[in-house]
C-alpha cells in the first residue's frame, strides 16, 4: 500500500507525537509498505524534497508555540511531487496548516483521509490566548476538532477509550472511531551490556549513587503537565528520606518558572533538571529511575508511561482516564489522586521491598499489547478499511 503521512511535526522535533509517527513510519516500511511524508520545515523556510528518504518539508511562520510552525494550506510545487506518488490513502496527523492541505490533496486525487487525533487542543488554548477569551478559544477549539474528526476524514483514530468517550459524549460525534493504542519498540528498552555501561556514565554525571530512589518523569516542561504539584510533592517526602531524589527530563517554557520554584521549596539540590535529551538517548534515562510518574490530566495517551513500563519500572501516575488503560493499580503501579496518597505511595516503595520488586516484574509483562507490530497492524486495517468504503462508493 502507498501511503502518505501528513504532519506538522517530524524528526528532529521531539514530542510524544512525533514519537507515534516515527514507530508508524518506520514499522509501517518494516512490512514492507510504501510510506510518503509531508511535514513543516522546522529549520528554515525552503521547500525542500527529500527524495531518499520521501519526505517533502513544507516552509511555515513561527506560531511562537514550542519552536514549532504553521504552513500554508496549499503548495503547487508539492502538489506536482505528490501526484506522481500515486498514494492509496493519506494518514493525516494535525488539524491544521497540513491537515488542510491533506484535505485538498485527497480532494483532488479523490483518494480516502484517515485521521488521528494527537492534541486535546481545548487544554492548550492558552498558549495562544494567554489568559484572554479562554471560553471562547475553547469553543473554537472544540468546532475545529468536530469539523476536521467527523466531517472531513473517512476514518478516525484516536489513542485512548478517554477520548473515545469524550468525542461521543461531548463533541457528540457521530462516526466509528478507532481506538488504537501507539505503539513502541519494547526492545528498545531492555537492558543490555552496552546500555548499562552508558547509565554508569549518566549516574556518573548526574552524581547519582546506589544509595539513590530516583522519581522520574520525562515530558515537555509546560504549565499543563503539572510539574508543579510534582515537586511541592518531593519537598514533603525529602523530609523523610535524604536519597529520595526527582529527575525531571525535558525542557519547555515552564523550565525557568520551575527551577525557581524548586529553589522557593528548597529541594534545589534534590531535584535534577536534565533539560533537552536526544530522542535516541532517552530509553537510558528511563533506567536512571526507580519509579516514573506523572500529575497530567492532559494526556491523550500518556506514551511515555508504556516506555517507562517496558523499562522494567513502577508508574505511579495521577488517576486520569489516559493512564487508566495502561497502569493497573497495584499490579504495575499506583493510581492516585492528591499529593499525599502519592507521597505515600512513594515512602512505601521506598521502604517496601517486595511490593516495589512485584510491580517491577509485573511493569514489561503488562506492555506486549502496545508493540510496534500490533500499532501498524491496527492501522493498517483501518487503511484498508478507508480504501475500500471509497472503491465501494465509486461502483
């Protein structure tokens, strides 16, 4: 099959996903699939045609979000290349600049739109209204998503049963909905010789010792991922136990706003702000940690949770519906709902042993469903699906 992937983001971008694309792509071509990218030009404004690797970037203007851009909804020149690719379906990844374009090329080529919802936009309104219009820029935000998820796709993909449910329940749509679960290399998170020699460097830089309970969390630093609760959290607990420390990887806006913080809580020296961390070095991090947690209630899935889970380790995740489907209370992680039942939480895997060795083992058994084989499998049904609703239209 001849697929084409439209997206805002692409590699070198680092996001959650990106991350989902970039298994899809590269699994998809594993099977033997023909696989096209379109996506925004992240380093400069040419058009530029990879030809090699089939991928056309597309000029944009900042939208002054994360670093990322905006393009045009047309391009002629793109058009022509697109064209001699004779695409079966396109797979569209984003709502707008892009995804519009996607829109006309299937338009124009008459072939079918299958669509994954990434972003729960009516959560990062703020970004552009700072503050301003808030009930209304979700409003908008709302219509937008109805419009491109019901009325200009053929087949819709969402990650998680909590956007399932809020789709049918409050943007009341209408259509079959795909829930398909990204999925992940697993393998790429076992431990192997090689790897452990490059931890012992990492515990090395970061003066991490044995002695050491490493609380981890890995996401862009945002307002939304609650970071914030996170460490007012770990100045409660680092009162109980000297080697409790928090690695926070990532960066983002809020990275400045919550260094302060730490030093407002005085667990500066408690806490470990890695800042940005190659993609391809971040299955390492993860086995710096004793336990992975998050306080997000945004998630539309919550990716890095199965990473942390392939990683052997603990996820002690807030009691939100995108985790829910993944973290198993008690079997391979906590769920909680306020900072003292996870401040609990933590002291006792701390102290208890066998509990934290029984999730631990439990933690890679529970994620054989999410592998990268059984993601493009599932979407791959959808494709066919898509293909053949629109063969059967044209007889």
């Amino acid at each position: 099959m001849r697929i084409g992937i439209f997206t805002e983001l692409y590699e070198p971008y680092i996001s959650g996903v990106v991350t989902s694309i970039k298994v899809l792509v590269d699994t998809l071509r594993a099977m033997n699939q023909d696989v096209y990218i379109v996506t925004a030009n992240l380093k400069n404004k040419k058009f530029i045609y990879d030809e090699k690797n089939k991928i056309i970037y597309m000029p944009g203007i900042n939208t002054g979000i994360c670093g990322t851009k905006l393009t045009s909804v047309y391009s002629q020149k793109a058009m022509k290349i697109i064209k001699s690719w004779h695409l079966d379906v396109i797979h569209s990844q984003t709502e707008f600049g892009i995804g519009m374009f996607s829109r006309i090329v299937a338009k124009k080529l008459d072939i079918p739109v299958v669509h994954t919802y990434h972003t729960m936009y009516e959560d990062y309104v703020y970004y552009v209204t700072h503050g301003y219009f808030d009930k209304a820029a979700r409003k908008l935000a709302i219509k937008i998503t109805k419009y491109f998820c019901e009325k200009k796709c053929d087949e819709l993909i969402v990650p998680t049963a909590k956007i399932e449910r809020l789709f049918k329940e409050k943007y009341q749509i209408k259509k079959q909905i795909h829930v398909i679960p990204t999925g992940i290399d697993t393998t790429k998170f076992k431990l192997t010789p090689a790897i452990k020699k490059e931890i012992a460097k990492l515990k090395a830089k970061y003066h991490l010792t044995s002695d050491d309970f490493v609380i981890g969390s890995i996401s862009r630093i945002a307002q939304e991922k609650s970071l914030d609760r996170l460490l007012k959290s770990m100045q409660k607990i680092a009162q109980y136990n000297p080697h409790i420390k928090l690695m926070i990887v990532g960066d983002g806006p809020y990275l400045k706003e919550l260094k302060q913080l730490a030093k407002d809580l005085e667990i500066e020296k408690k806490v470990i702000f890695t800042g940005i961390i190659e993609y391809q070095k971040i299955h390492l991090y993860y086995h710096l940690f004793n336990v992975f947690t998050s306080f997000s209630v945004t998630e539309t899935q919550g990716l890095t949770i199965i990473e942390a889970l392939a990683s052997g380790l603990p996820a002690i995740v807030i009691n939100d519906k995108s985790f829910t489907d993944v973290v198993q209370d008690k079997y391979n992680g906590y769920l909680f709902t306020d900072e003292n039942a996870y401040s609990e939480i933590i002291l006792k895997l701390v102290n208890d042993k066998k509990t934290y060795q029984s999730l631990e083992q439990n933690a890679q058994n529970s994620v054989y469903r999410y592998s990268k084989e059984v993601f493009a499998s599932d979407v791959l049904k959808v494709y066919a699906q898509a293909v053949e609703k629109r063969k059967e239209r044209k007889e």
